[in-house]
C-alpha cells in the first residue's frame, strides 16, 4: 500500500486526502514523511547530515558539491530537497525517499542547467539566495524576480542583505506556534544565518526552494531598488530605490503588533 505525500510551493501536504500544513525546512518535511512510513524523523535528518554518503552522490546529482559542506551549515541538504507531490511506500527507508526528492530536485536542475552555468553565483549560492527569496513569501512571478533582483542588487553594491527569514531561521523561527514579530526584533542574535550581522549569503540554505522560485532567482528583474517590505495585512509587496522610501513603506505597510 502506498501512501500519498505531496510537497507543496504553497506549503500544503496531502496525506490520503487529508489537506495538512507543510512548510519547507528540513524538520517539518522529515517530520511529515514520519507521519505516513516507517522511517523516523531523526533517521532522515541524520542523513540528511552525512557528508559521506551523500558525497558518494555527486555523479549521480550535479548540484551536490563540496561547497555545501561548508562550517556552520546545519543540515547538508537542506534547500536540495524538490518542493513536489511524491508518493512512497509505508514501509520504506530513509535513503530511498530521500533519493525520491533528489531525483526531483534534479529534474528542475537540468531543466535550468543552461542558465546555471551563466550565473556569477556558484550551485550552492544560487540554492541559498533561492531559498531566501522562497522564504520571504510568495507571490507571482513578477514579484519574486523583483525580490531576487533586490538581493542581487545589495549583493552587488557589498551591502548587508538585512532579511528577516535570516532572522527566522538563526532563532529556530517555529511558524506553526511563534510570532512572526520575533523575526523582526532579533537582528542582533548572533549566528553565521545571520544576514544583518554578516554580508553575503548565509553558510547554507533556509528553505527548500520550488521550481518558481529558483527560476526567479535564476532570472531576476533589474531594477534600482535596494528595499522591499510586505505589507503585514495582505502580503503586497512595496519596493524602494532608496532607505528614506522604504522607512515610508515600514511605516505604512507593517504593524508588529499585528
């Protein structure tokens, strides 16, 4: 017998029909695939951290490469994992689904490789800045071209990105129980994923990226903007050229008591 899971760019699961929330960091899907095989949560994410065997993928999975090993990533494959509907057995083991989302993630890879193989940012770089933008929210297209831009802008300009899912994930952010506000209110908590106290990208992946987003982060929108913040009431978008604007749209648009 065969269950369903599906992972979701929406962040949904669909467990025999039965609509549960999903979001994309390393424990919440080890922690729904727990809940429908055999195969233990603290199984997968002990893989999920063996640099061995996962090293002894690289010919199989171009996007493995030694620069995800690097100190103070806390989960090695964390952001490799395809946002997808996949289906396994009840009784099962922790390499086979995990080489289940793999052979996913490969899918969008190749179908991108050509693009990859242009961008300025390394594999690992580009998983990590698409897992931010995956992070920040969702949006259309448009929106998250212009996200990526803006990121790509700071980067450019040597500035701090300064984003707050940074933030989230340096603090062990829980989105099914804490306050967003804690997000916004710990800039100084001292950790590597920190992006307002360390410039360039964080040592890792946040999220696990879909195929949207990577394709936004693979094709940003040039634009002059340097700032972005969403509403905290509808999730709208407002981007800004300079800090003077953007202080306007924070006024505006967010309420941390919200």
């Amino acid at each position: 017998m065969k269950k369903t899971y599906q992972i979701t760019e929406a962040g949904k699961a669909d467990l025999e029909k039965e609509l549960a929330e999903l979001k994309g960091r390393r424990g919440e899907i080890a922690e729904k695939i727990a809940a429908v095989t055999n195969v233990k949560e603290d199984e997968l994410l002990q893989l999920w951290n063996d640099k061995e065997w996962i090293s002894s993928l690289k010919s199989t999975y171009p996007f493995i490469t030694d620069e995800m090993f690097q100190d103070n990533v806390r989960i090695y494959l964390e952001g490799y994992i395809a946002p997808n509907t996949y289906e396994f057995y009840k009784e099962t083991t922790a390499k086979d689904v995990t080489l289940k989302m793999l052979d996913q993630t490969k899918v969008v890879y190749e179908a991108n490789k050509d693009v990859i193989a242009k961008s300025k940012l390394s594999i690992h770089q580009l998983y990590t800045l698409a897992s931010i933008v995956q992070y920040e929210g969702g949006g259309d297209e448009t929106t998250l071209r212009t996200i990526a831009g803006v990121f790509y802008n700071r980067l450019n300009q040597g500035m701090l990105l300064q984003s707050s899912v940074t933030v989230c994930y340096a603090i062990d952010f829980d989105r099914q129980t804490d306050k967003w506000q804690a997000c916004e209110v710990n800039a100084e908590f001292d950790s590597p994923y920190n992006t307002y106290l360390h410039k360039g990208l964080p040592p890792g992946p946040i999220e696990n990226p879909g195929e949207k987003v990577f394709k936004a982060v693979l094709n940003p929108i040039e634009t002059d903007y340097l700032y972005f913040v969403a509403d905290t009431k509808t999730g709208e978008v407002f981007f800004a050229k300079t800090l003077t604007e953007h202080n306007q749209n924070v006024k505006d648009h967010v309420n941390l008591n919200d």
